[in-house]
C-alpha cells in the first residue's frame, strides 16, 4: 500500500515537471519531448520490473530478499539524481501548508478527457493482464513455471508499448489514439486464437502487439492532457489520467483473478477478452466524437 501511494504521488508530479523542464528548456518548442520521456519512463519500468524480477528469483538464492534490496539501490540512485534537479516553479514564501494534490478536470475539457482517460483504462487492462496474471495463465495453459519466461511476457507488452510511440512522435493526438485503439484489438483477437490453440508463441505475440497498441494509445492519451490542461492545472489533470490508468491497471484484472477461481482459464480469458473488446468500441466512438480542440489537433 505505502509503494502503490508513493507511485502515485510521484508519477503525476514527475510528467508535470517533465513537461516544465522541456518548457524551459526549449521555448515554444512543444510538448513532445515530455511526452515521450514520461510515457517512456513509466512503461520501461513497469516492462523491466517484472524481467528483472524473474531473474532474481530464478537465478539468486534469496529470492524474497534480494529483489527489495535491488528496490532500495534504485531508489538510492533515484534520489540522489532527484537532488541536482532544478525547480521550475517558483515557491511561495513562506511555504503553505502540505496538502495533496487534487485530481481535477476543468469542465470545458471533460468531453475531450473521458476519451483519453477510457482509452488509458483498456491500455492499461492490458498491461495489468501480463505484469499480474501472465505467470498463471503460463503455467495453466502453456505449462511453463519459469519467473524468467513469465518475466519476459511483461516485458514485450511493456517494451513494445515503448517502442511503438517512437514512430508515432509526430501524429496528432486523436489519430494515435484511434490508431492504438485498433491496434489492442488486433493483439487481442490474436490473444484468444492462442488461448484457445495452445500456442505459447502466438501468446507472447498478441502480447507484444497488444502492448504496442497499448503504448500508443497511452502516449495519445498523455498527448492530449498536456495539451489540453493550463500549465498551472498540468498536474491535477494528470494525476486524473494516472488515476484512471490504475484503475485499468487493478479492476479488470482483479475480476479476472476472481473469475478463474470458478472458470477455465480460457473461458475466463475470453470474457475478459470480450469486455476489452466492448471498452475500446466505446473508447474510440468518444475519442472520435469528442469536440475537436488544441490536444486532438495535435497543437
């Protein structure tokens, strides 16, 4: 609980300050650059988590320890990179009180942000299937136990999510999202062909093109919020998007925790694949019905 309040305090943040550094930085220069930094950063490390994961404990002899000693190094070189960071606000004097940031969408913007914020949801759903239950559905169906291999499953659907952005840089928010809407629903067809086949292969490849899908839709949805929010507003509105990712990211793939307990796997896999299927039908009709402004243009 106290990693999952310490995530979400810094990831909102941190785009919102990536987005301030590359305002000063480059002037009038755009939001791009953050874009892909921060839509980079957070899926690199949800892909290499798990892999990283996987080889310690295959390949170390304390397994429950030497991963959250790893943890705390990283964390160590974290903050001391964080320590020679400049500030990019001015701060009041004195300081106000500590109070948390609030997630807030300006009501003019709401139309626009359910859109990216939907699209966020199945994006995530996705990656919450292999970072969370990939082992499972691994061992069940394919009978394949190794941390390594399951390790390796997160990280095509992460590292691919990366790496599809890349030739997306110049497109303008609205195209990525319909464009990464349709391709999940590609990599997840093609996940059901493989559940139902027994094909660990054709899995770990609806993985890879779910997960680029899953990637570009996330970055359109992190294009339009930082397009669309006032800089002052930068962090409440993406802390609403982060929100409405880890939703994406828990919810469904608790439902379908819970509904192998009682179905097969594959059954439960399809319904999952069903509902998906269904998000991100409504998913793109708001995206592409959504009132046309700076972020969806692509400004």
């Amino acid at each position: 609980m106290l990693s999952g309040l310490s995530v979400g305090l810094v990831t909102a943040t941190a785009t919102a300050h990536l987005a301030d550094l590359n305002a000063r930085a480059r002037p009038g220069g755009g939001l791009r650059r953050a874009e892909a930094v921060a839509t980079a950063a957070n899926m690199g490390g949800l892909g290499l988590g798990p892999l990283l994961s996987g080889l310690l404990a295959e390949y170390t002899t304390a397994p429950l320890r030497v991963p959250y000693a790893v943890s705390v190094l990283l964390l160590a070189i974290g903050l001391a990179a964080l320590a020679v960071v400049p500030e990019t606000v001015r701060r009041p004097d004195p300081l106000p009180a500590y109070r948390p940031q609030r997630t807030a969408v300006a009501p003019e913007h709401r139309s626009t942000f359910v859109g990216a914020a939907t699209a966020s949801i199945v994006a995530f759903a996705v990656f919450g299937l292999f970072s969370s239950l990939a082992a499972i559905v691994m061992s069940t169906l394919f009978h394949s136990g190794s941390p390594v291999l399951s390790g390796l499953a997160a990280l095509l659907a992460f590292g691919s999510g990366a790496a599809a952005q890349i030739p997306m840089h110049r497109v303008a928010a609205r195209p990525q999202l319909l464009t990464g809407l349709a391709v999940i629903a590609a990599g997840v067809l093609v996940l059901v062909v493989a559940v139902h086949v027994g094909g660990l292969v054709l899995f770990l490849a609806g993985g890879a093109i779910a997960g680029a899908g899953a990637g570009i839709a996330f970055k359109g949805s992190m294009s339009t919020v930082l397009a669309t929010a006032a800089a002052n507003r930068r962090g409440e509105m993406s802390a609403a998007l982060f929100l409405a990712a880890y939703v994406g990211l828990t919810v469904p793939v608790l439902g379908l925790g819970l509904a192998v307990q009682s179905l097969p796997v594959t059954a439960a896999l399809s319904v999952f694949a069903g509902v998906l299927l269904l998000a991100l039908a409504f998913s793109a009709w708001r995206v592409a019905t959504a009132p046309p402004d700076r972020a969806m243009m692509g400004a």
